[in-house]
C-alpha cells in the first residue's frame, strides 16, 4: 500500500490494488447499512425471546431473506479477508511468509464462504410443528 510523506496510506496507484481499495470503502458502507438492517430487524422490532426456528424457517422459506444473507456474507468474507490481506502485508515482510500466510487466510476464508452458502441454500424449512 502506498504511503505518503507522514506514514499514512494513501490511494494506491496499481488497479488490483485500486480496486482493493475503492471496494473496501463501499462494502464498508453497505455492510454498516445491512448489519443495522439485520440488527434491527432481530433484536429491535422483534423480541429476541419469540425467535425460534419456526420464525427463522419462515424467514428463509423467502427468497428476499435468503438473498440478503447471501449479499451480506459475502461482502462481510471479502470486507474481512481484504482486511486481513492488509494486514499481513503491512507486517509480513518474509515473502515466504506472506505467501504461507495469504494462503491459509485464502484457503480459510473460501471454505466459510461454501460452507455459510451450503447453509443458506439447502436449508429446507420444515414448518411443521414437532
């Protein structure tokens, strides 16, 4: 990441890294807007004490929801990830390290990514009482 005079960061100039940057900066905004969304949508217009898995299958047997949740855990992996990705570069300096490091932060972000998607997608709601 590119640095100016003072030590902080500035704009990158490569275009991986740009867009790095720029996505960093709205995935930001959108996760802030639908975590509040989501936060508020569970715990403020909603007792959390009535939300069991009736209320959740119900949710989810909507594509909306589902939708939604896919949107937010991906931008939250990535947001986080590309967070991390920083971080390592800026206090890895060992290349061997960083690439040993990037490739268990890559390795590990990809497997909850499938795994919170296998969640989403094949949850089949059982609405019936038990």
């Amino acid at each position: 990441m590119a640095r100016n005079l003072y030590g902080s960061r500035t704009q990158p100039n490569g275009s991986m890294e740009l867009l790095a940057w720029y996505f960093m900066r709205i995935s930001g905004i959108v996760l802030l807007l639908m975590a509040v969304t989501h936060f508020a949508i569970m715990h403020i217009f909603r007792d959390s004490q009535t939300i069991d898995y009736a209320w959740v299958a119900a949710r989810f047997s909507s594509p909306i929801w589902r939708t939604y949740d896919i949107i937010l855990l991906f931008l939250a992996m990535i947001h986080g990830m590309n967070g991390v990705r920083y971080v390592v570069d800026d206090y890895i300096h060992h290349q061997g390290l960083r690439v040993l490091a990037l490739s268990v932060l890559y390795t590990i972000s990809l497997t909850l990514l499938i795994y919170g998607m296998v969640g989403i997608l094949t949850f089949t709601p059982q609405l019936q009482s038990f």
